[in-house]
C-alpha cells in the first residue's frame, strides 16, 4: 500500500502538474487570443507536448495542444490589423451631452501584422525539432496525424528558415509510411511529397 501510494505521489511532480493546467487553459481560449501572444505561448506550448508525452494517460490533451498548434500554423487569417488606441479626457461624466466627450482623440494606431506566422517564422527549428518526435507517438493515430499535418503546415515557411530541417523531417515522415492506421500514412504521402518539393 505505501509503495502505491509512493508511485502515485512522485508521478505527480509539481511541473507536470502545471503543464497540464496550462493545456487545460490554453486549449480552452480562442485562436485570436493565442495568436496574439503566441511569441510567448509557442515555446510553452511546445514545453507542454514535451513533458505530456512521456505519459500514456495525458494523451487526449497532448492531442488538444496539438490542435492549438496545428491552428497558429494554418492561421490563414494573418491579416494586418489595426487596432485604435483612444485615450478619453476623463474631467466630467461619460454621456453623450457631455461636451468632454467630444475631447476624445484618437491618439495612434497600433500595427498587429501576422503575430502568430512571425511567432512561427521565428521559432521554426524548435517546433520542427518538437514535431518530428511525434510522428511515430504509439499511444493514439490522431496525435500521429496532426503532428503529420503540423509538419506539411510547416513546409510553408520561408525556404531559408526550413531547409536546414529537410532531411530530418524526410526521415521522420517515413517511418510513418508504414504506420498501420491509413489515415496516417496518406498524411505521411502529403508530408513527404511537400517536404521533397523544397
């Protein structure tokens, strides 16, 4: 009984346990929330898939993480928005009548352009380094196939900033060739071919 009770205590270390609140959170908020901090949330994301991996039992938010990643790497939405900062002269009471209210000034235009592609511009290696540990994950087909596709989003970037990961990524990708579930292994086809095309 107390070795039990010892193995469930030292399986809960306080890291894990953060990581997993934190992909609990993160897999609860909007895509444009995330992809207006995802500077700062992809390395944590990335974190996050690391330490859950080594857990059969965290596999379902593994999976969920890796639908929040796999939605900042095919935001097809990276317009340029532009975001109005006013500034309020606050003498009297906010009312229509009020004639304070017609001090408000529109004092800069704040420029947010494709936060989430920069945020994976900039930390591609890591991300495909991240992914390509999980292309053969054993515990579900679906972690398999959205890492897959993750990776075929990749293939997207800048030339200069992917090309170093080519071969890496090929080699990868092709022991999912034989993956026994089909879906993973037509993604792995679809990997393949856009990764050989660089």
């Amino acid at each position: 009984m107390h070795e039990l009770k010892h193995k469930l205590v030292s399986k809960m270390n306080p890291k894990s346990m953060l990581y997993r609140a934190f992909a609990n959170v993160v897999t609860g908020t909007p895509l444009i929330v995330i992809l207006n901090d995802a500077r700062k949330l992809i390395p944590m994301v990335l974190d996050s898939l690391k330490l859950l991996s080594k857990d059969v039992l965290d596999k379902d938010i593994m999976y969920s993480l890796l639908l929040v990643l796999s939605g900042i790497l095919t935001d097809k939405n990276g317009k340029t928005v532009y975001v109005n900062i006013i500034i309020f002269n606050f003498k009297g009471v906010y009312h229509i009548s009020n004639p304070f209210f017609v001090s408000v000034k529109v004092i800069f235009s704040y420029k947010l352009e494709r936060a989430g592609q920069e945020a994976v511009i900039e930390n591609a290696h890591i991300i495909i380094n991240c992914l390509i540990g999980f292309a053969t994950y054993p515990h579900t087909m679906l972690v398999r196939e959205t890492t897959i596709q993750c990776l075929v989003a990749m293939s997207q970037l800048p030339h200069a900033r992917i090309y170093p990961m080519r071969i890496q990524v090929l080699q990868a990708v092709s022991k999912a060739l034989d993956d026994p579930k089909r879906a993973v292994r037509q993604e792995a086809v679809r990997c393949r071919q856009a990764w050989s095309e660089i």
